[in-house]
C-alpha cells in the first residue's frame, strides 16, 4: 500500500485530493454518496466579507467539454459562515479550507482575520482570480504588483497556511506566482476558470446575463498542465493543480508535472463520488509502478 500524505506548507494533507472552491459546497451536502473524511481537503464555496446575492440568472451553461459559469460568489458572508456553517463543519474528520474573495484589499483582510479565530480552519484559499465579479477578484490576480499587495496585506493578520488561487487570464503566470511568493503565500493553486463566453444564436443574444462567465471542465485541461508545469519550475512553495481533472489518470498528470496536491471541481457535477475513485486510481498507480509514495512522483516531468 502506497503512502499518499502531502504537505502543502505546514497542512498536512492524508491524500493529494481535494474539492475545488464553488462546486462541492460545504462538503455535507456530499456525505449521502460517500465518507466525505477521505477527501484530504475540502475548499467550501467562496466566502467574503458581506452578504452576496451573485448574478442575476442565467448564469450557467453547458459548452463542449465543459461548463460556463457566472454565479458571482453568492454567499451569506462570513459572519453566517462562522455562526451557521462551521459549527457543523467541525466535526468532519479532514482539513476543511475556506475559499475568501472580497472586492477590496480590506475585505480580503477583515474576512482572513475573522478566518484566522476559527480553531478548526486550517488554511484559507485566497481567491484573486474570479472572472465573475465586477470589483476585486480577477483584478487583483492579473496584475503581479496588485496580487502581492493583497497577499502582503492578508499576510499579516493571517497565520495559519495560505493558498493564493491564480488566474489563467494573464500574459504569464509565472510573474503572478512569484509575486504572491514574495509577498508570503505558502501555497499556490491553479488554474481558476478561464473567460468564455456563450450565444444563443436563434435569440441573438449572449445565453450569460453577465455576456461573459468562467470556463471549466475538461476542456480547459491542456492549459491547466501547461500552467501548473510552468509554475511548478518557477517556485519553490508547493503548487496545487485544478482544470479539468475528471478522472484519476488526469490527477496522476498533474501530480507528474509538478502539483503536490490536486482540486477536482466540474467533475463533482457529473459524479458526487469521483473525489474517491480518484483517490482509489492513485492509489492503484502507485502500487502498479512499485512507488511506496505519492511523493515519489511528483515533479518527475
């Protein structure tokens, strides 16, 4: 039996799966289909410092290979999450990961900080990279000076493990990966969804209400590798690789290229158990290969 723990700085993770931010909600909601503790991380949906109603409908829709999604971060806030969602969280035996966005340097601040109390939240997920929302978000992660002063700033007032999840939609996200190190991130995870669009050509209308929303699934793979494997080269922290993992056999890729950990996000629509089977998948490769540990693997590329 292989060994599958993983560190990602000082969070150790019992296996290099995870859930992607938006698309497994606060991890309950899966218990029905599966022992939700075998996951080594669960990212809940995006957290910010107030309420959020999100994006007026429609705001989802299914592409080749793929989905287009503009929900828009809608939350209850942070407060709701500490007084409502993490009371039942903490009973769930695997690091439970909170994802914070904010449209602002001091929203970023105020909701890590409030993050920071909770005893049971080992690390948050810093989310600069959203296509969704029109203040703060994406903004910040395509610039590497903006995305180290938020990182910096959260830094400060934030002192368990740090994520900073990155954006595909950038020149090079070396630059932006790099900037985040400087400036304290213990982790990066890439890549966020790319920006798409749909149109309903009978309408002759975009199908979004938001004309543009964000690319998952499948199809975005082949950039999300590329991506990671460039990343993983250009910094010394470790990096967790998402976009359009569906199967074990594409987690084992990513991990090849250089990911210590992986998220699987759009899958989790198709199948509420893939998180497991891929678990299962690596595990089975491992022990195929004669490798005695995931991290035997990781980089080789």
């Amino acid at each position: 039996m292989a060994t599958l723990n993983v560190n990602i700085g000082e969070l150790e993770l019992k296996n290099p799966v995870m859930t992607a931010s938006g698309t497994f909600g606060y991890g309950e909601e899966f218990a029905d289909f599966m022992d939700i503790a075998r996951i080594g991380g669960i990212i809940v949906k995006g957290t910010t410092l107030h309420k959020r109603e999100g994006n007026a409908y429609p705001r989802m829709a299914e592409t080749p290979s793929g989905m287009l999604n503009a929900v828009g971060l809608q939350n209850k806030g942070v407060d709701y999450f500490v007084k409502q969602i993490y009371p039942r969280l903490q009973a769930i035996d695997t690091n439970v990961i909170v994802n914070v966005s904010g449209s602002a340097v001091e929203d970023y601040v105020q909701t890590a900080e409030i993050i920071n109390e909770l005893v049971n939240i080992p690390a948050i997920e810093l989310n600069i990279s959203c296509p969704n929302v029109k203040h703060g978000g994406m903004a910040f992660g395509v610039s590497p000076v903006c995305a180290g002063e938020v990182v910096e700033a959260v830094r400060k007032v934030y002192h368990k493990t740090l994520i900073v999840k990155l954006s595909p939609n950038v020149t090079d996200i070396t630059e932006i990966a790099r900037a985040v190190e400087g400036a304290g991130a213990d982790s990066v995870s890439l890549i966020n969804t790319l920006l798409g669009m749909a149109i309903d050509a009978e309408r002759r209308r975009p199908v979004l209400s938001t004309i543009t929303g964000g690319l998952s699934g499948a199809a975005v793979k082949p950039i999300a590798l590329r991506m990671v494997w460039q990343t993983a080269k250009a910094v010394k922290i470790p990096v967790i690789g998402l976009g359009g993992i569906m199967n074990w056999q594409d987690a084992v890729e990513f991990l090849l290229v250089g990911a210590s950990a992986v998220q699987i996000g759009t899958a989790n629509f198709i199948d509420p158990t893939v998180t497991v089977k891929v678990i299962n998948g690596i595990n089975d490769y491992l022990n195929r290969h004669g490798y005695s540990s995931v991290k035997d693997i990781i980089g080789v590329i």
